[in-house]
C-alpha cells in the first residue's frame, strides 16, 4: 500500500521535534502536526498583558503560547505553538539525579543512569546549552540565603538554553556550521517565558525542527489530531482538524507508523478517548502514575525600590537545598504583571475557610505594604518566582469523565500540595533576604491546590502491559509502529526541571529505530561544543 506518510508525529515539543530530525535523517517521510501556532520573534507579547498572545484559549480567540489547565488536585501551566513547551519555558536544563534512574516503573528495567548518559550529551549540544554567564540581583539574593544556610557549594549557575554571545549582536548560526538560523545574543531582559523577542532563546524551532524541515519534514500548524485508527495493514489512518478556525473540516492521512508527542495533557487524554473506540488493545494504565515534580511556586516581591528582580534570564540560578530537593529563582521581564491578579498571600491551614482567614488577616495587619506589592512597585521587576522542587514522590491519575473532558484522582501515596514545609521555610528566608512579602496562586493559597509546569507521566514504561503504557524503546503495547515520546513517557519523578531528560530519553528512543530500507538522508553536523558537558 501507498501511505501518505511513514511517519505522523501528534506534537511539536521536544519528543516530536527529536522525532521529527531523526526519522527525517533516516529518510523517512515525516510530518509533524501541533495545535498552536507558528511564531516569529515579532509574534511574541512584551508583557504578560497582553493575553491574547500569551494564552492559549480558543474559546476566547486567544492563541498564545501557555496554556493554564486547572484540575481538582493540580493547576497545570504547559507550552503551544511550533516548538511546544521550549516556547515558553524557562531555557534551565539540569540532570537529574541517581534516583531518578532507579525509581518508578521503569527503575528496574535497564541501567539508565548509564544508558542515558552519551544522549544527555547530545541533548546539552543540540540544545545550545550552557551555564548561565551572569548573575543579576534575585540570583545574588539566592547565593546570598546559600551562605546564610552554610550551603554555599551547592549553589550554581545551571546550563541554560540561551545563546549568549555579544549582547544584541546577529550572528550566522554558531551551533551547526552554518546550517542553523541566525542568532542575536541575549540581552537579559527576562522575557523567555512570554516568548523570546530577541532571537536568544534556543528554542526547537531553531534546532531539531528548522534542521528536520531542511531534510523534508513537514510541519502542519493549527491542527489537532482527533482520532487514529489501526488498519488492517498494520498501519494507521489519522483523523485531523483545524484547532483555530470556525469552521473545522476534518481531514484522514495515512502513515505507517504514528508517535505520540503532545505533552502529558496532549498525549493522555487523547489516549484516554482511543482506549474507548479505536485503539481498545491500549495499557489500562493509560492516564496514571501522573506526577508533578512534588513542587511550589511562590512568589516574594520586595520593598526594595534600588531592587530589580526582572532582569536576567528566566531561571539564572539553583540552590540544591538538600539531597531531595532544590530550589530555583523564576522571573519575568519588566512591565509582566499579569498573575499578580491571580496572587494572593501566602497561606497556610487544612481547611479553606482556615486558609481563607489567613489570607484576610495578612491584608489587614499590614494593609499599606499590600497596597504597594499589589498597585505601587512594578510586580515583575519587584518579584521573583520560587520554584521549588522535590524528588519525593507522589502520582495522580487522569481520567475521562462522561462530559468526554479529563479529570484527576489520586494514584498512589499522599496527593499533590502546596503546603511543603521545607518551601514554606525556603520561602521566609528568601523574603528576609530581599525584605519581601509571599504570594502564590489563589488556588494554593485558598485550597491548597498546587500549580505545576512540569506535568508527568500517564504513559509510562512498564515490563509488560499490566505495568505501563510502554516499553524501553518507547512502543507502545498492543500495537505496532506507534510510540510514545514526550513527557507522558516519564516514568519517575526527576526532581528537576524535565525538559532535558525528555529530549536525552527521546534521543535513545530514535536511536533504535533502523534507517528506511532506502537509504538515510545526509544529516547535520555534529552540534558545537560550547561547554556543555555534565
């Protein structure tokens, strides 16, 4: 039979961008198809704002690059557009630590420590990633609490997928000979999560899939995929539609093989409706061991008018705070101010309504110095964002409900909160350093919900189909040809931020899949190595 491809890849992040340059190496035919939108660097918002092009709400017409998905025990902040969650992520890309490796469905199937460790390599290169050059004032608060706690030497510039160069400076491609976009170097405004404006941030659309495009991929924008079926040729038939127009024709493509690469909210629930009709021979662990990386994010913002907290790159420092657990300083570019609307005082008690006392009692003992973090001092330039992270684990499971949308449930261990004992006390010692006040989330400060930006699992590894979704080459069980890679594939809780080990794992997946009978497609060059090594 003819297919119109060998491949279909569900999603442009960095599964489906890895996907997208290997397969097209091989020389297979590839196209990539994701919901969100194509953006150049003019496309991007200068501030939070404008919410238009910084969220993606269809309902409202509003198509940017972060989505806000917010469920009974977790609120979800994930990336659309070409390029998935690197077009809105904080660039931060460390190595997680031994337990990761060990721990999870898939700690005892192979040596994964060592397994990973050349594609990790590869992943830093192909990323442009190195450690951050420069600190500015909310790192320096940060090295400042490291000596205050005697831990001074687990402070660090983490590597960072940011081209640095000469600041404002255009450059023929540095990173593949040429063969890559030009590139300007950074210039510290702090604007890489409402989308990179100065061409600094390497992001997938200036890497795997502007060089996978060069090889013939093909990349649909604004389109979802709403249904793939298994044919008798041991291929598959993939059901598209625009997921941006009024007016939304659907359209059938073959393939002979379909990876699976949109994020776990992508990915899982789509799983989740084919398990009910079209792909039956799916894990019944489709949806579970979801883990959020047993994080906080918490907000300080100083009284400190000399202080600006917005400049820098989004994540330009980490404090390992104990063998468990880590710490980084999260910002915004001046003038972002958006989620001080949804912000309210740090609170804490087992029930709401104790929370909501807290809370209320906060802005009336000092109602002036709220009034000036809320209405006075510019939010993002007066605020930093901790990220706090633990590799402690707990899981949750997504599920459909009879509406056909999604909606989560504990999976095992404690469920998903805010109220982490060793955030809160990180939390007063920062505050105390830059003389700030604690904010988070209005659903953690009033329900101790947890918001998350590192949402994983729900496909997972398994030894057989009673254990997961997958096995160590990422195939899926019951079908032939399909795979999953992206972060729903991770099987145990990293601690740190993801987006590194998914591209090292999806780097080994693609490594095992042979060259088309035809022939493989002259690659690219091997990435500079611009200090990258772990």
């Amino acid at each position: 039979m003819e297919f119109d491809y060998d491949y279909i890849i569900i999603g442009s992040g960095f599964g489906g961008s890895v996907s997208a340059l290997r397969l097209s190496e091989k020389g297979y035919k590839v196209l990539v198809v994701e919901k969100g939108k194509w953006f150049k660097a003019e496309d991007f918002p200068k501030t939070n704002w404008n919410l238009k092009k910084w969220l993606w709400m269809p309902a409202l017409r509003f198509f940017g690059i972060m989505k806000l998905s917010i469920f009974r025990h977790v609120a979800v902040i994930s990336g659309t557009g070409v390029g998935g969650g690197s077009l809105v992520y904080a660039n931060t890309l460390p190595v997680p630590k031994r337990a990761f490796y060990t721990s999870g469905s898939w700690g005892q199937l192979e040596n994964w420590e060592e397994e990973l460790k050349p594609h990790y390599e590869k992943a830093l290169k192909m990323l442009g990633a190195v450690p951050n050059p420069q600190l500015f004032d909310a790192d320096k608060a940060l090295e400042k609490m490291a000596e205050d706690m005697g831990r001074k030497a687990h402070f660090e510039h983490p590597h960072v997928a940011v081209y640095f160069g000469k600041e404002g400076e255009t450059v023929k491609d540095p990173y593949f000979e040429g063969k890559g976009p030009n590139r300007t170097g950074c210039n510290f405004c702090g604007g890489c999560m409402t989308g990179c404006r100065h061409n600094a941030k390497n992001t997938l659309d200036k890497n795997y899939l502007w060089l996978a495009q060069r090889l013939g991929a093909e990349i649909l924008a604004e389109n979802e995929v709403t249904d793939v079926k298994a044919l008798a040729s041991e291929a598959y038939e993939v059901t598209l539609r625009s997921s941006t127009s009024f007016f939304r024709k659907t359209r059938k493509l073959s393939s002979k093989g379909v990876i699976f690469s949109g994020g776990v909210l992508g990915t899982v629930k789509l799983l989740l409706k084919l398990k009910q009709k079209s792909l039956p021979k799916l894990s019944d662990k489709v949806g579970d061991d979801i883990r959020t990386n047993n994080e906080t994010l918490i907000s300080v913002s100083t009284a400190n008018k000399k202080s600006d907290l917005s400049k820098g790159v989004a994540i330009g420092s980490l404090l390992h705070t104990d063998d468990n657990s880590h710490l980084e300083v999260v910002r915004y570019s001046r003038g972002s101010g958006f989620w001080k609307l949804l912000h309210l005082p740090l609170a804490q008690g087992n029930t709401p309504p104790k929370r909501v006392f807290n809370v209320i009692s906060q802005l009336l003992r000092s109602p002036v110095s709220w009034f000036k973090t809320y209405f006075i001092n510019g939010w993002s330039r007066s605020t930093a964002v901790l990220l706090f992270m633990q590799s402690v684990d707990s899981t949750i499971r997504l599920k459909r409900n009879f509406l056909g949308s999604m909606s989560t449930g504990i999976s095992s261990g404690t469920k998903p909160t805010s109220d982490i004992p060793e955030s809160k006390e990180l939390t007063k010692r920062y505050s105390k350093v830059v003389n700030g006040k604690a904010t988070s989330f209005v659903l953690e400060s009033l329900a101790g919900i947890p918001t998350t930006a590192h949402i994983l699992g729900g496909a997972v590894m398994g030894k057989d189909a009673s254990e997961g979704v997958i096995n160590t080459k990422n195939e899926v069980f019951g079908y032939n040809n399909m795979y999953v890679i992206d972060g729903a594939m991770i099987s145990a809780n990293p601690g740190v931020n993801p987006s590194l080990s998914i591209t090292a794992i999806a780097e080994r997946a693609l490594s095992l899949i042979p060259a088309k009978s035809n022939g493989a497609k002259n690659g690219i060059p091997e990435p500079v190595d611009r200090n990258t090594s772990i």
